[in-house]
C-alpha cells in the first residue's frame, strides 16, 4: 500500500540542509514529499538518507554547544558589566549563564530540534529492517549507525530535560494525535538509550572501521563506544558504582585495542584546523567545507570586525586590524576574563583556544579588555573568514580523560592518561615533576583534577556543563552560579509552545506550570 511519507534527501557526500533547531513545534515528522513507490529502492537511496541524517545532526551542532557549555561558567560579561567588552549586547543569551531560564526564555526551544532527526533515524532502522535492498554488511553498519546516533540524541535529551518522549516508530503525518504525548520517565529513557547503545554495537560486530571513505564525519562503532562510556559514566557516579566504570573502562580499552591509528597529535593546535580534516586525533567530527557548510554557532562567540579593531594582542604586541582578525561575529557570548587566567601560562592551550584582547593608550601597560573564543579560526576566501572547522564530537583526548575518570572509579591511577595530555599541552614547557599527576594541587582529589584538565581540554566542545553533571550536583554549584537552592535549574524548562503543542507534556519540574 502507497504511502505518501515526507522523506529527509540530502546530496550524497553530505549536501547543506537549512534547517532551524528552533522550530514552532515539536516536529515528529519525516520531510521531503517522496512515496515508498519512488524511494528505497536502490543502495544508492539508502546512501543518500544516511547522508542526509548526518547533514541534519550537523545542524545541530549550534544546540549540542549551547546545552554543553553555556551554563558552565566560562562565557559571561565581566563583572560591572552587562554586554561584551566590545559593546555587543547579550541579546538574552545571557539567560543561560546567568540561570534565568523560563518557559518564554527557554535557551533552546523544541528540544534542541533534535525529535526531527529521531523521526528520520526510526524511519531508516524501520527501512533497514524490512527491506532487502541493501547487502547485510551494509545493513548492519547502518543500523549500526542509526541506533548509535538514536542513543545520542536521547542522551542529549536526557541530561538536559531528564523525562522526555521516547518516539521508536517513525510518524507518517503530524496531527494533534501524534503530539498528545506524554514524556517517559529518566529511567526509562536511560533504558533506551543503553539498549540502542547494544543494539548499534551488536549491530556493527567486530566492524571498527570508518565510512568507506574513511570519513570522520560519519558515525562509527568506536563513536558508539565513546557513547557507551559516557552514559555509563554517568550511571556509574549515581548508582551503578564500579561495575559501570568497569563497562565505560571496557569500551574505551576496546576502541584502544581495534583502531590502531587513533593517538593525540603532537600539537594541541592543529587538532582545530580546518583543513586538518580526518586527522589521528578524532573519533568522530559534524563536517564542514567550504561552499558546502559552516559552523553557524560561532558568530556569537566571535566580534565584529570593526570593533575588534580597537583593541590589541599583547602577546602578538601589535593592534588588532580589519585582514587580520576579520572574525565577521557579533559577540553574544564572551569568554569571561577568569576563564583565561584558569590556563596556566605555560599552557599551549590557552591562546589557541582563547583571544585575550587588550587596551592600550600610549606608553601604558597593556590591560586585558576581555577575551572571546579563538579554537575555530575557520579559512580565508577572497577575503572573508569562513568558519569551515569541524565540531569535535569526540576525539582521542577525550578517550584518554575518559579512561583515567573511570580507572578513578575503579580505584586504578589515572596518571598514564592524565599525563599524556598534559604532555601535550605543555609541550616544550611540560615538566612532569610540576605539571604532571599527581605533582598539581588540584591532584590531591582526582575527580577534581579531572574535571580541570577536561575544562582546560574542550572548551568551546560542549562538554563542560555535562562534565560537571556527570561527577555531580556539587561540581556544578561549585564550579558555576547556580545555587544548591536552586537545584531544579539543572534541567532545562521546556518551552511554551511545545507545552501548548502537546498537552500531554508538563513543564520540568520546579519551573512555573503552563
């Protein structure tokens, strides 16, 4: 029997789909106006959708940003001050770092937009599992593929808003049924997301290679396992205890054992670069080229050009200029001051992953203005700077940090991982006897010093605020604004058209009912 399904197509190799995470309603529905007569018919069908659930997760990448960092303390005006040091205003981004999130200011809306993508990735496990067009090795691995990023928006979805809908079946239209819904609980949707995780690792087998171009930009079994100790992290600091951080020790010493060409690159710097695609270092990255995407998020994170100017670098000694630092933003979301002066100096990480910029009249000394994210230097064309960076989903340093946090639980040393990045990082300057675990301060407690080396790591990541969730509520109070009187503020609202789209859904506990 026909049915009229609205299909996602996107061009192979992974074309520029516009499409907005802030979408009016919660938006269960399959797009593009093709029929089961015309599509799913060759191989060649298939490629292109599973090209096109990746076009769409990169679309994404502005809210896996948003929800990962913006609460955690490292962007923010500087104290006395209410916009950027540049003059930029907030523009309510502010909302999020400050905690003064509500069901008409939400920070993200619609669930980050990510329920669109779920609908498409149901769709193609449905497809592939009644379909017979596909080879069983090209079955698995898209299974494989789908199961593994299902599990990822659902974890995105449960540390964010804890209870949400679990939709497994894809929809055919969007009516008032679809979306009378009510949200599962979290230990329900924990329970999905850990079943799709062995659902895509039984699905993938022994299979630990990358796309067939080898392209990190497509997901993978080592992506899944990164997912898998990530999730089981996070049960193992609330219940699960050890036997969890054995299960997250496992598959990270897994991925370890079967990729062999995975390792950190010598430079903290040329992990960022944009033309350094696919290198040793990433697991798995959303794709950006030039003529075909951008990283969208980063304008407000960057200034404006003609205002940068009036600033300088004091380690470059020279004033910021319109070729030069034609960063084209509008810096929303400054990084704060204390958030630079967190690196220690000797850090090769601190100036490539953040701009200080400086006023200076005369002959006095330089003084710090404030500073703004510097990791994504995109490309020039024809003179404009193009962000064409990928988005570091995981990489081998997260891998690393990963594994000491669990042999932590475990009660093992996390020196032999902690101390390879730090290696790295302090590159020429790095003296074990001063920088290495546990020679720091900070290493008196572990989980402590952890938590630094992930935040000095991958800012800029969108992994911070989950950093401190996953250890525990006292990391965040301690580490951020947000108060222990509070403490409902540590999931999101939801916002009020989604609740006025679906009855069925009530707001995040602690927040104003709808």
């Amino acid at each position: 029997m026909k049915k009229n399904i609205r299909y996602i197509l996107a061009m192979v190799g992974i074309s520029t789909l516009v499409l907005s995470a802030c979408k009016k309603s919660l938006d269960l529905n399959p797009v593009s106006n093709l029929s089961d007569v015309s599509f799913w018919k060759s191989p060649d069908q298939y490629d292109a959708f599973v090209n096109g659930v990746h076009s769409r997760f990169r679309a994404h990448t502005g809210n896996f940003e948003y929800l990962g960092e913006m609460r955690s303390g490292i962007y923010g005006s500087d104290p006395g001050t209410t916009a950027s040091f540049t003059g930029e205003a907030t523009q309510g981004l502010e909302r999020m770092w400050l905690h003064t999130l509500d069901t008409d200011n939400p920070g993200v809306s619609n669930f980050g937009g990510f329920y669109d993508n779920i609908n498409q990735l149901n769709l193609l496990i449905e497809k592939l599992n009644t379909g017979t067009v596909v080879t069983e090795t090209v079955k698995n691995k898209y299974l494989g593929t789908a199961y593994g990023m299902r599990a990822f928006y659902y974890f995105q979805l449960y540390r964010t808003w804890g209870a949400v809908i679990i939709q497994t079946e894809p929809t055919i239209t969007l009516d008032v049924a679809n979306l009378a819904k009510a949200a599962s609980s979290e230990a329900e949707v924990m329970a999905l997301i850990k079943s799709d995780i062995d659902l895509s690792n039984s699905s993938f087998g022994t299979d630990y290679s990358f796309s067939t171009k080898a392209n990190k930009g497509f997901w993978s079994k080592s992506a899944t396992q990164m997912l898998k100790a990530e999730v089981y992290l996070w049960t193992a600091h609330r219940s699960g205890g050890a036997a969890d951080a054995a299960v997250a020790k496992t598959a990270l010493t897994d991925i370890q054992s079967n990729v062999a060409t995975l390792s950190l690159l010598p430079k903290y710097a040329d992990v960022f670069v944009a033309a350094n695609k696919n290198n040793q270092e990433t697991i798995f990255a959303t794709r950006n080229l030039l003529n075909e995407s951008a990283l969208g998020f980063i304008s407000n994170f960057v200034p404006q050009t003609g205002l940068i100017v009036n600033f300088s670098d004091s380690i470059a000694n020279r004033k910021f200029d319109v070729i030069t630092d034609n960063y084209g933003g509008l810096l929303r979301a400054p990084t704060r001051i204390a958030t630079y002066r967190k690196f220690n100096n000797d850090d090769t990480r601190k100036n490539v992953t953040i701009q200080a910029a400086y006023s200076k009249t005369g002959n006095n000394p330089y003084q710090i203005a404030g500073a703004f994210l510097k990791k994504y230097q995109g490309e020039q064309n024809a003179g404009t700077r193009v962000y064409t960076n990928d988005f570091p989903i995981y990489r081998y340093a997260d891998l690393l940090l990963l594994l000491a946090e669990a042999k932590v639980e475990l009660g093992e040393s996390p020196a032999a991982e902690i101390n390879l990045v730090r290696a790295r990082a302090y590159g020429s300057n790095y003296n074990a006897a001063v920088y290495g675990y546990p020679n720091q301060a900070v290493d008196a407690d572990p989980r402590k010093a952890l938590l630094q080396e992930r935040f000095l790591e991958f800012i800029g990541e969108g992994k911070r605020w989950y950093d401190l969730r996953r250890m525990g509520d006292a990391y965040v109070f301690e580490n951020t604004s947000l108060s222990p009187a509070e403490a409902y503020k540590l999931l999101w609202p939801i916002d009020r058209l989604t609740l006025t789209n679906n009855r069925s859904l009530v707001q995040t506990t602690g927040y104003p009912g709808f």
